[in-house]
C-alpha cells in the first residue's frame, strides 16, 4: 500500500478527471495531470458487480503494484486509474505490466540530448 502522503484525494481527484489526458490499456484507464506532487488514486467502479470486498481488493492490489513502479516517475503528475470490466481476473503480474505500460505513456521520460 502507498503511503498517504503518495496518495490522491477527492479535492484532486475531480479535476484529474474532467481535464487529465486519457491513456488506455485492456483493463485499465489511466487519466493523468501534470501537478505539483506525484499522486495516484484507484477507481473501482461499481458497474462491474462486485462487492465492496472486492473494489477494496482490486484498490489495493493496484496500489501494491504501482508502489513498486511509482519510482520510474521523473516529473510530479496526478495519476487516477480506473479499473475496467475482467480486471477481477487479472494476476498481479499482468496488472503491474498494465501499470508499468501506462506509466510510460503518460510520463514520458526526458532524455538529455548532447
């Protein structure tokens, strides 16, 4: 689980969404904002019926796998990732690969040009 300090709340949450840019992977999108701060949040709608047990598991297995990868995150963004439908089966390792390709869209890495 991410610290809470590495963690989005509501007041950034919203924004994120309406404005951030849209990247896609099979069982997850991702909405992404250039801020002040990394932050990241796991969104679990209720449309893909299952109960509150399971949105808590899917949250935190998604925390889990982007604590491990949040390093790879040069420039501060606000990144929300909302889980789609057959995200339930996912093993852990093909949700961390899902992360990590989202990741690298969303955050390109600067590279120094000599």
């Amino acid at each position: 689980m991410l610290p809470r300090s590495k963690r989005a709340n509501s007041q950034i949450i919203s924004p994120t969404l309406k404005r951030g840019n849209v990247y896609n992977t099979p069982h997850l999108i991702l909405r992404a904002l250039p801020g002040k701060r990394t932050a990241s949040a796991f969104v679990v709608p209720k449309h893909l019926n299952c109960s509150a047990v399971e949105r808590n598991t899917l949250r935190r297995r998604g925390y889990a796998a982007l604590g491990e990868r949040l390093a790879t995150v040069e420039t501060p963004h606000t990144l929300v990732f909302l889980f789609k439908r057959g995200a339930k089966t996912l093993s852990t390792r093909v949700l961390g690969d899902e992360i990590q390709t989202l990741l690298d869209k969303a955050t390109p890495k600067e590279y120094n040009t000599p």
